[in-house]
C-alpha cells in the first residue's frame, strides 16, 4: 500500500517519534524511505543589514545540523535493514519544500510529529504539519508527543 515513505526529520522529540511509526509502516509494507530536512535560506533575511553578516555561519550550521538528523534517523532504518534515502533540502516555504520533496520522489505518505501547540503559540509560529495537511494530495500521518 505504501511503497514510498517521506519523512521530514529535525531532530525534535516529535520527529524521533515519526521515525518510530515510520520504521513500523515501513517493515510492514516493505516501503522504501526518503529522509529530509529542511533549511529556510533566507531565515535571517529582513532583520536589518547586521544580520546579513551571519548569514553564512547560519546556511552552515543548519545545513550541518540538518545532515546530523538525517544521519541519525538513516541509521535507525538501515538497523532495521529498510532501504532509506536522505538529503537536506532548502526552501523558504518549509512545507512547500516538504510536498514538493514528496512529489519528486513520489511518496504516497508523508509521516511527520507535530509539536501540538495550541492557541497563540500556534498563531504566532504558525505550523508546519497543518499547512502540509492542508495543501497536501497524499496520505499524511501526523504524530503527536
């Protein structure tokens, strides 16, 4: 049922747990894994000339950190001997990146925590899951903390 499975991983607690349901769905139907994360390149962007400065110690470490959780989550599948892809990608619209990670690699799911803010935190930050959910033509499984 499930031939290609799309995991955006960060290194949060939620993700870890979306490794899990992954790994589960995975051994199950046999699926092959695509790992990604995610790097806005223009995070720091319009927040004043100083900020530009860093600009390039920001692309660096995130781009590291982002291949520090795809490494780690590589690790779990391949453990459990499940074919599993990775890459850091970067896209100024995070879940728009996530889909159109998808599409190219032609996942028919997408697994992926939510941090389950609510309220004004979830105004004010917005959420990644919800715009995926909303926007996407695939299956999605959201996994709560």
């Amino acid at each position: 049922m499930f031939k290609n499975i799309l995991i955006p991983v960060d290194g949060s607690p939620t993700a870890l747990l979306a490794i899990d349901k992954g790994v589960a769905i995975a051994e199950v139907f046999k699926s092959t894994v695509t790992l990604i994360h995610v790097i806005d390149p223009y995070a720091l962007s319009g927040m004043g000339g100083d900020i530009s400065y860093g600009q390039v110690e920001y692309l660096d470490a995130a781009t590291r950190e982002g291949h520090e959780a795809v490494a780690a989550a590589r690790l779990v599948f391949e453990a459990c001997g499940i074919p599993v892809n990775g890459s850091v990608v970067e896209g100024n619209s995070i879940y728009q990146a996530i889909l159109d990670s998808a599409e190219s690699v032609d996942a028919d799911l997408v697994v992926m925590g939510s941090h389950g803010r609510r309220g004004l935190e979830r105004l004010v930050l917005g959420s990644v899951t919800a715009q995926v959910l909303s926007h996407a033509h695939l299956c999605v499984l959201v996994v709560r903390e």
